[in-house]
C-alpha cells in the first residue's frame, strides 16, 4: 500500500536488490539516491494461513532481536542483511514527509506574494 510498518524489510532501492548489504550500507545506499527513491518491500504480514509458517515465525524472531540491538552489533551478528522498519524510522519518516509539505506550501505562497506584487506594480504603472 506504500506505506513502511513495522516489521517491514527493504530488499531493494530502485529497482536494484540489496540482498547482503548492511542496513548501515542501505542507509547509505539510499541517502545517495537523491528524490524520489522507490523502495522494493517485503512486509512481514501474511495471511492467516501463512502466518504459521516457520519463514514467518523465523522471521518475526529475528525482527524482535534486532530491534533492540544498536546497527554495529546487528551488522557484526549478521543480523542486519536489510533495514528493518521501526518506529523511530516511520517517525523521522513522516517528518520528512511534513517538511516537504512545509516547504511546497511555502512555495505556492510565495508565488502568490510575487503575482500580487507583480499585479500591484502593473496598477501602479497604469495610474
């Protein structure tokens, strides 16, 4: 659905996989791709019948460890083969998100201010 949740792991930055990279190395990775970068996900959420699965057990343990471990002991472990989504990612996520809206606003009113300037200057030179 487009949106990062828990659990979620990025197996790819656009369009190229990132299977063996660090998340320090994805972090990287994806910081270098400039705007806008397009994510390849695997969300953790299955259906109910696949949900029993040892994959999914498997992995829900591994997302539960790395979690609380700092991205040093996680990559030195070979824990970290992706970046995994937590709260703290979603968070500066959407702040970002805000930023962005921020600025775009911004910058419509600031168009504006110049044609009303522009629409002033214009009666000005009329009178």
């Amino acid at each position: 659905d487009g949106h990062l949740e828990p659990g979620d792991e990025i197996v790819g930055v656009n369009g190229k996989s990132v299977a063996g990279m660090t998340k320090t190395q994805i972090a990287r990775h994806i910081k270098s791709q400039g705007t806008p970068v397009n994510l390849d996900m695997r969300k953790l959420q299955a259906d109910q019948k696949e949900h029993n699965s040892l994959d999914i057990a498997l992995k829900n343990i591994k997302h539960r460890i790395v979690e609380g471990l700092s991205a040093q002991t996680a990559d030195a472990l070979g824990l970290s083969r992706a970046i995994l989504v937590n709260d703290d990612m979603i968070q500066k996520l959407k702040n970002l998100e805000a930023n962005s809206f921020a600025y775009q606003e911004l910058a419509k009113r600031i168009h504006a201010v110049i044609y009303s300037y522009k629409e002033l200057a214009t009666l000005h030179r009329e009178m």
